[in-house]
C-alpha cells in the first residue's frame, strides 16, 4: 500500500440510521481493517472516534458552505497523496454549489447512492455543476447496475470512470449465529426493516396481509422496524394494522443488538419499497442484511433493488404497480416452507460473498 490518505466527507453517519450513513461508516471500519490510511469528517452527533467536522449534517446551503469552507482552510495541509472522498449526498452536494470555487481542488472520488441522480438534475443549473463536477472525479462509485445506467445517461464522458461494487450486510447485523427458535413457533413472522415513510411500503405490506387468507392471518405476526419519519403515515398504519386481522407490532429504532435478534427470529423479510418522484431506492444494504439471516426476500422490482436480491433464487420481486402479485408472493412463503427455506439458504450465500473490504480495494487501491 502507498501513503495515500483517504479524507471521506460526510453529512450522514451513525447512530443515526440510513443507507448512507452505514455504508460511510462500514467502508471506514473496512478501510482501516485492511490497512488503508482513512480519515473520516462526520457530523457532531457521530460516534468519537471518527473526526467531527461539528456540522448538522444537512443539505442545506449554510451546511454545504461550511463544509466547503472547512476543505479550503484544510486544503494547505493536502498532498499529492491525498485523496477526498464525498461519499453521500450531503458531502457531495456541497461540492456542487461550492467546488467550482478552487483554484485547483485535491484528487476526489464520490459516491452514487440513487436519489442524486434525480434531485441533482431537477434544477438545470444545479445539472449542469454536478455533471461538471463528474467530470472531474477520479472514480464515480455506485452500488447497483441500475445506478450505473441512469448516471451514465446523465453523463456519458464518464463510463470509464464508474465503478460498480454492491455493499455487503452491516457487520454488527450480520448473520453469524445461530437462528433463534421462538417458543411460539407456529407463527410466522414477517419483518419489515426500514423508516416508517410512504416511499418503504409499509401499507402495501399491509395491504398484502390485509387480503389473505382467515388461517394465515391467524398464524401470522408483521413486524415493523424503524423510526417514525412521517407521524401521519405512521397513524395511518397504526389505525390499519387494527382491522387486518393479525396482530402487528411496532418496534421502533432498535439498536443493533436489538435489532440483530429480531432478525434472527423472523422467518420472512419484506420491504416493498415504492416509486417516488424524489427519490429511489439505489440498492438496498438490509436485503443483504436479511439474506445473512437466511430470511426470503420480498421486495419491489424497483431502482438497484435487482443488484441486492436475485429474483426466484434469494427472494422474490414483485411489480410495484401490480399489488396483487406481492399477495400472491406473500400467501406462497406462508404456506410453502421448503422453499423459505431454500430462498434463505441461498441468500446466505449470496449475502457471504459481499464484503465491503473488497469495496474499500475497490475504491481506495489503484
């Protein structure tokens, strides 16, 4: 390894949850791990042992600017071997507004995760800085096939520079022990990982539960897993889950152990994110979270989602315009247990061979 040093910029970073913040935090943990020098600049809520750039880690123009101003004032102390990294929205975003302002900027790769590729481009000026700015970077990195495509129609110049590396199960939730066995095991269980949002489809899973069978719902308990970000969708859900027949529980933002032991004693994973005008689910790091507990998958055919769950082999996807077919996917995991079981096994395969220090080489190795 050479002396390159890796500053990776973030806006996003645990404990709070998100895509984002997990795959910052994983490639960090793995960079160091195979001893690659990496320094990391988070926001002020994050964890000590990483740097603390003190900002709150928005979007925001006050937020993009202060980072912008923080690189400058660093810049005098960057060599030839330094090397950025804006790894998620935030981080990039306020190179977009800002970077055309150095006179010369250090060598920078960044980050694709999905939705910049839609809300990047809504307004034509903001376009036209970010396709700028992709011109300029030295590795363009995006997770999922479907990432891949659409940034390279946004920016053709760039297909060389693209590096496609999915990410790999959070390593404090990935499935290395045992399932438990639960002492209630004539009930199925259906987990749901993500924030309570419309975008995640919790109401399309209940929905799904809604219409099937009396005898399967009997035996079925949905679990939800996640923060409440839109209250008012969350009452919604709260007031439906009381009329579909059985029973479903909120357990809000656990932490990691916590939430580790859900998953070891579920039986079904189910996240059917949903098309949205903003934004787009750009893979999907709890599929592969899911998979390493040997759960099935059921899921939306949607965004990079295709990248993190192999259809008819680890889960199942289903159309999200075609309500029905995640019903029927649902009945048939309920009442076919050779083939959870097969989904499951499989996918603790395909979840074994992601590794985010590959994606660390990948990234930060020539």
């Amino acid at each position: 390894m050479d002396n390159k040093k890796i500053i990776l910029l973030t806006h996003e970073y645990p404990p709070k949850r998100g895509g984002a913040g997990v795959y910052c935090e994983e490639l960090v943990f793995a960079a160091r791990k195979i001893k690659i020098s990496i320094e990391a600049w988070v926001p002020h809520y994050a964890e000590k042992e990483v740097r603390i750039h003190n900002l709150k880690g928005s979007q925001g123009w006050i937020c993009s600017y202060r980072l912008f101003r923080k690189i400058l004032k660093s810049s005098p102390s960057f060599t030839s071997s330094t090397l950025l990294h804006f790894a998620e929205p935030g981080s990039l975003r306020a190179m977009i507004r800002f970077g055309w302002l150095f006179k010369k900027i250090p060598s920078f790769i960044v980050t694709i995760h999905g939705t910049e590729l839609i809300r990047f481009c809504k307004n034509p000026i903001e376009k036209i800085l970010f396709r700028k700015l992709l011109k300029r970077a030295k590795k363009i990195h995006v997770l999922s096939r479907y990432n891949q495509i659409e940034l390279q129609k946004i920016c053709p110049k760039i297909k060389d520079r693209i590096l496609l590396c999915p990410g790999a199960p959070a390593r404090n939730l990935a499935g290395n022990d045992a399932k438990t066995e639960d002492s209630h095991d004539q009930v199925t269980k259906l987990l749901c990982v993500a924030r309570i949002h419309p975008r995640k489809g919790q109401d399309q899973v209940l929905k799904a539960i809604e219409n099937l069978p009396g005898n399967l719902k009997n035996n079925l308990e949905c679990l939800f897993v996640g923060p409440v970000v839109k209250k008012n969708f969350y009452e919604k859900l709260r007031t439906r889950a009381m009329q579909i027949g059985c029973t479903v529980t909120f357990l809000g933002d656990l932490e990691d152990r916590e939430l580790k032991s859900v998953y070891q004693s579920s039986d079904i994973f189910i996240l059917p994110s949903m098309p949205r005008a903003n934004s787009v689910e750009g893979f999907g790091f709890v599929y592969l979270e899911a998979s390493s507990h040997g759960l099935p998958i059921l899921a939306h055919r949607i965004g990079g989602v295709e990248d993190a769950i192999k259809d008819g082999e680890t889960g199942i996807l289903t159309n999200p315009e075609k309500p029905e077919e995640l019903e029927k996917a649902l009945k048939t995991l309920l009442v076919d247990e050779t083939l959870r079981a097969q989904l499951g096994d499989a996918g603790k395969e395909w979840a074994d061979i992601h590794s985010w220090e590959l994606v660390a080489k990948n990234l930060y190795q020539e």
